[in-house]
C-alpha cells in the first residue's frame, strides 16, 4: 500500500478525490460527506507551491484508493488541523489508519507543523483506540453536540459530542498503569485519583440507536465534569477483545 499526496495531474487528481468520496459513502456518511470540490481546494497548493490550505493524503493499493486523510493549515503554522481520516470498511483494522496517522505526522512535521488537532465522538472505541493507544495523542477538552445532529446513518439519534484531540508530535507518552489497578468511574464522585477509567461500549456500530444514546447518557457527563472541569486527559484506551469491553483511560 502506498501513502502520499494527491496527483498534481488534475484529471488523475479528479480520479482519486472521487474515491475519496465514495469512501465516505461506503463507511455510511450519507449527506455528511465531504464534496469533491472541497478535496481539490485543499490539495490545491499540489499545483501551485504559493497557496497552502493543508494537503490531502491517499492510500492505494491494487483496487485503487482505500483511505484518506484531509488536513488543513490553522492561524498557528505549528499547528494542523485533521478534517477527516477515513479506511475503507474491508481495509479497517489491518494497521492502514496507523500508517496513514504516521504519514500525516511526517508530512505536517516537513511543512513545519508540531502538533495536529482533531475531534472524534469518544463513545467509538474503534477510533480511540487508533489516535489515543497507537498514536499516543491526548484529549485535553469536550465539546457538547459540536456537528449538532447529523443526519447520516453512522451517527443516527446521537448527539455529536467530541473529544478535542491533541497530537504532539515529539511529545514522549505518558505511562499508563495496569487497567486492572485503575479505578472504574460508575458516579461522578469517583473521580479522584490520578488515573481513571470509564467504560465505552466496544462495538457502537452494533447497537440499536436507542442504546447508543443510552452510553452517550452515562460516559459524556463524566467525561465533561473530568475533562473540562477537574483538567484530566483522556489518555489511553484499553480494548479488550475477549471480554468484548474498552475503557477509556483519564489521567490528571
Ligand atoms: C477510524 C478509522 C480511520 C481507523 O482505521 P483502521 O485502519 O481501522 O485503524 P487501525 O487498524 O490502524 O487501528 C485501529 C485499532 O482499533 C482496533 N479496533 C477495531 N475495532 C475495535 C473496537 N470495536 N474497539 C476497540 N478497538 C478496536 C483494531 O484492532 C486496531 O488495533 P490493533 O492494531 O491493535 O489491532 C476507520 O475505522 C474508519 O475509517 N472508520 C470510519 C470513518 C471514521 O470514523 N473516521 C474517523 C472520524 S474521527
């Protein structure tokens, strides 16, 4: 598989950013997704070195384009911003989120960027466990309903609570405990000690939207009074595959 930019030939350009968009159909983004002109205006500076909105990133393997990240500058040249990041729902799994993160920290690194800030809804384990456990990045912040209610089928009858993700580039991580010794978070007077956890459900895509709704009930006032009120960080999240659980790990 192959990582790098988009083609600076426009037609074959044109090419990829159609698969870019059919990925996000395929993962169930419905009217959520991003339109095509949005990738050629981000990915405009392939051709012309003096306009800098960010870049776009593909990976393709033998049955064309199988994920992608979109990434935009901010007012802080140190720091980028990761619109989107998207596997192909037969690629996922299989490292290819990992290698495109690790692709997009070496391509932010090179235009001068330390950092790369990005949202995802803490409530799917799948994408906490590829930026928190594998990239080590930290969530310093909760954000309520930010998308407000999307419409599309991945997110039905769920309010779009984010976590803020921050990637430092060079940072070292921090060492997380044994989950075993890191106390459960069931009420909001738990949250005491320097490391916490708090469950997520394991597999969100699963459960009926009613159920979905029901988690988001009981890990979002949790994460808000821990995150954004007593400063901790969600640092870490611990999957396990037997049992079928994650955790979501906090530290202060
Ligand atoms: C999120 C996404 C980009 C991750 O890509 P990916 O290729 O699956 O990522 P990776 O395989 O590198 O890493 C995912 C890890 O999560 C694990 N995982 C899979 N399902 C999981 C689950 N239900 N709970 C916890 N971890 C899970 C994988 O096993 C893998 O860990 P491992 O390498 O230790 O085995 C991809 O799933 C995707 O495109 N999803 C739909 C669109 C989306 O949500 N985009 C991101 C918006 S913020």
């Amino acid at each position: 598989m192959k990582i790098e930019l988009l083609s600076a030939d426009p037609t074959q350009a044109m090419s990829e950013i159609a698969d870019c968009v059919r990925l996000q159909k395929e993962v169930g983004w419905g009217d959520e997704t991003v339109p095509s002109h949005v990738f050629r205006a981000d990915s405009i500076n392939v051709v012309d070195a003096s306009i800098d909105l960010g870049y776009v990133l593909i990976a393709k393997g033998a049955g064309g384009v199988e994920g992608f990240a979109r990434v935009t500058t901010t007012k802080d040249p140190k720091v980028h911003w990761l619109h989107e990041i998207v596997v192909g729902p037969h690629s996922q799994s299989k490292n290819l989120g990992f290698q495109i993160m690790n692709k997009v920290r070496e391509e932010s690194l090179c235009r001068g960027a330390q950092s790369l800030l990005f949202t995802y809804d803490p409530i799917e384990a799948h994408n906490g466990n590829l930026y928190l456990t594998k990239c080590r990045a930290e969530a310093p912040k909760v954000y309520e309903n930010l998308y407000g209610n999307l419409g599309s089928k991945a997110h039905a009858n769920r309010m779009s609570h984010r976590l803020l993700v921050h990637w430092e580039f060079k940072k070292a991580p921090i060492t997380i405990p044994d989950i075993g010794d890191v106390p459960e978070v069931l009420e909001l007077s738990d949250i005491t000690s320097d490391f916490i956890k708090v469950e997520v459900p394991f597999r969100i895509q699963m459960l009926s939207a009613e159920d979905s709704s029901e988690w988001q009930k009981r890990v979002y006032p949790v994460l808000v009074h821990a995150i954004n009120a007593l400063r901790y960080r969600a640092v870490y999240l611990h999957a396990d595959k037997l049992t079928e659980r994650a955790h979501l790990v906090l530290a202060r």
